[in-house]
C-alpha cells in the first residue's frame, strides 16, 4: 500500500493545501495492511467481506468525488481495490510479486502524463502495427513454452526477439519524432 500511496500522495502535494483529492498515502497503506490481514483470516469468508467494505468505501469516495469534480474517472479507486488485493496476495502467496505489481501500479499511475503524450500522437497505423508485432512474439513465447525439441525452441524464440524487438524500435523512433530533442 505504501508503495501506491507514495504516488498518488505526491500527486496530491501539486494541489492546494485545503484541496482532497481522495485517498493518499495513509490510506492506501491502510487498505494494503487490511489486505494482508484479510490474507490472515480463515475462514475465506471473512476476507472477502473485508474487501467488499473496501470496495463500498471506493465507490463511495468515488461518487463523492464524481458529485464535487463531475470528474469520470475512477483510476485512483481501481489503484485501491488493487492496493487491497496486493496485501492479501502478500500474506496469502508471494510477497516479492506483490511488491513487484504494486510497483507496476505505482509506475502507470505516475506515468498518466507520458501515456496519455504518447495517445495522441499515435496513429491508428502504428497502433495496429505494434499489436501485430506483439502478437508475433506472444506466439512465439507460447511456442517456446510448449516446444518439444530444441527447433520449436529457437523457433519461438526467433518469433519472441523479432516481436519484441520490432516494438522497441517503434517506441524508440516515436518518442524522436514526438518529444523534441534538449
């Protein structure tokens, strides 16, 4: 939760001081220690009436907001509900892929601006064209995966790098020709 909450609590330091603009750091932490602490409880019962109180409050939060703002989106009570999901996962399975997701969380709340640049100078053209690229090394991982001799192994590897690969460039080219050199 701490690690969520560091982003959406600075998002809120850019605010005026009197502004609230929904939950920050303490209250993503919060929701991530209840998360783990619904990851303690047994019966499974318990934990998921926990999580169905933290989805009220977001939905609730979220109508507040919407109602004040008459702002549409809920990105930040998702990142909740998330940051929830990533406690129990903590306690309940693997730690290291819960830290790990809620630092994927953290990075595509923080980068809004950057994707956001990105969608409007893209063309649906290259779009299209990158989706076919990873497309060509999903097939690839998948071939890899469930390859029986070592030619379906440098096959799919073959697809993975070529995918993969073709979409580094696209990424490369596009952030030369829409961000300006300094």
């Amino acid at each position: 939760g701490l690690i969520v909450g560091l982003e959406r609590g600075w998002k809120r330091t850019t605010l005026a001081e009197d502004a609230d603009d929904g939950p920050g750091i303490r209250t993503f932490s919060l929701v991530g220690l209840t998360g783990g602490l619904g990851g303690l409880l047994k019966p499974d019962l318990f934990a998921i009436i926990i999580f169905l109180g933290v989805a009220v409050i977001a939905v609730t939060g979220y109508l507040k907001s919407n109602r004040e703002t008459q702002a549409a989106g809920y990105t930040t009570e998702i990142a909740l509900l998330i940051t929830w999901v990533l406690g129990f996962l903590a306690v309940r399975e693997n730690a290291s892929l819960a830290i790990a997701a809620a630092v994927i969380t953290a990075l595509i709340l923080g980068l809004k601006p950057e994707i956001h640049g990105v969608l409007r100078h893209i063309q649906r053209l290259e779009l299209m064209s990158t989706l076919q690229l990873l497309v060509v090394a999903v097939v690839g991982a998948l071939l890899f995966a469930f390859a029986e001799n070592v030619g379906m192994l440098w096959l799919g590897r073959a697809l993975i790098g070529v995918g993969v690969s073709a979409c580094l460039m696209a990424a490369l080219k596009g952030f030369r020709l829409w961000f300006p050199d300094h």
